[in-house]
C-alpha cells in the first residue's frame, strides 16, 4: 500500500485490573482492517526514555498487557501506541499516568475448599500473572451458615496459606466467600468472591 494518512488510535487507557496492567485502544477512524500497533511505556522516574515492548509490536489486537514488561512496580508509568499500515504509520497517542501498586485493581481469589470428617480446608487461588506472584497478596475469608447474617471472618491470610476450620459443632449448610487483599500504601482490597456453599455433618 502507498502512503495513506492513517488516523491515530483513539480511547488509549491504561487500566490496573484484576492484577495486570493493561493498556486499551480503539482503531482510528477509516483505519484499515488490517492495521497493526506497536507499544512503548516510559516510567515517571525516566522521563522520554520510552521502553520497547517486545510482545507489542505489531500486534493485531487493541490491547497490550504490559504487567511483565514493567521494571519497577512502585514507579508510575504512561504507555503509547501508534497504528501501523504497511509504509505508513500514525502519531503515536500517549495514556495516561498509572502506578500498579497504587492503581491496581484486585480480581477476587477463587476458593478450593477440601473437606473431611471434621474440617474444611480453605486455599484460595489468584488469578496473577507470574511477575507478581512474589508481591504480598492476603486474603479474608468469611464463614457463615446459608440464610444467616453471622459471619465469622478469618482475615490477612498470606496467599498460599491453607485455612483450615473445625466443622465439629456446625450442622447444616455453610458458605465461604473469600476476597483478595492488598496492603501498599492504604488497604485494597476486592469485591468478595461468589459463595460455595457445602453441606456440614448432614446424617443421612
């Protein structure tokens, strides 16, 4: 294709969600089907030392998960994208500034519950890219019997701890319901995750 004034990318977000840094576009107007875009970030601390993403150039889709591209997590960073069509490329158009630590937005855990004779033992797994696994996630997780208000609340769990409950005394339905926690400079935490609900000490 010749040289055609391809139009920027438009709607450039950076998100911090459900652990992953994610920047989002839209395609330019009477942008090609088969344009291309190629990402770069900067961080606050380097200013117009715009870093290559190497699993972002030239990529078909609108998005680009930049989690693992990061060096630093406690520095804020912007992204940018340029749409590319054979010869021709657009300006690059900039995001704004996100910090993952202090911008992230936290996915509920998802519970894995064993139970035996006398106990349930709770896990909960995070849905993390591997970069952040060694960041210190917690977890709260809540007890309570189907249909009541009473919760009883097991919190600031490390990630990888198991909780384990004596069912001994509980007859019955019970629930669990867990949420990520995230200590950085104030508490984040997510919304509590579905309900799973097991059946206690039922004869019969």
């Amino acid at each position: 294709p010749g040289h055609v004034q391809l139009l920027p990318p438009q709607n450039v977000t950076l998100l911090s969600k459900d652990f992953a840094m994610i920047l989002t576009w839209a395609p330019g107007e009477g942008s090609p089907p088969d344009a291309t875009y190629t990402v770069r970030y900067e961080s606050q601390d380097r200013l117009d030392k715009w870093k290559k993403v190497s699993h972002c150039k030239n990529i078909p889709r609108t998005f680009c998960n930049l989690t693992c591209a990061l060096s630093n997590f406690y520095v804020k960073v912007r992204a940018r994208v340029k749409a590319v069509w054979g010869r021709s490329q657009s300006p690059w158009v900039k995001s704004q500034f996100k910090g993952y630590y202090s911008d992230v937005e936290l996915a509920p855990p998802v519970l894995n519950l064993n139970v035996e004779e006398n106990f349930i033992h709770v896990s909960a797994s995070f849905p993390l890219p591997t970069c952040v696994e060694n960041l210190t996630w917690k977890y709260d997780l809540n007890l309570w019997e189907a249909g009541s208000e009473d919760k009883k609340k097991y919190e600031g769990h490390f990630r990888k701890d198991t909780v384990t409950i004596n069912t001994t005394a509980l007859r019955g339905n019970y629930c669990l319901s867990a949420r990520a926690l995230y200590e950085s400079i104030n508490l984040k935490h997510s919304e509590f995750s579905q309900p799973v609900c097991v059946l206690l000490n039922h004869k019969g």
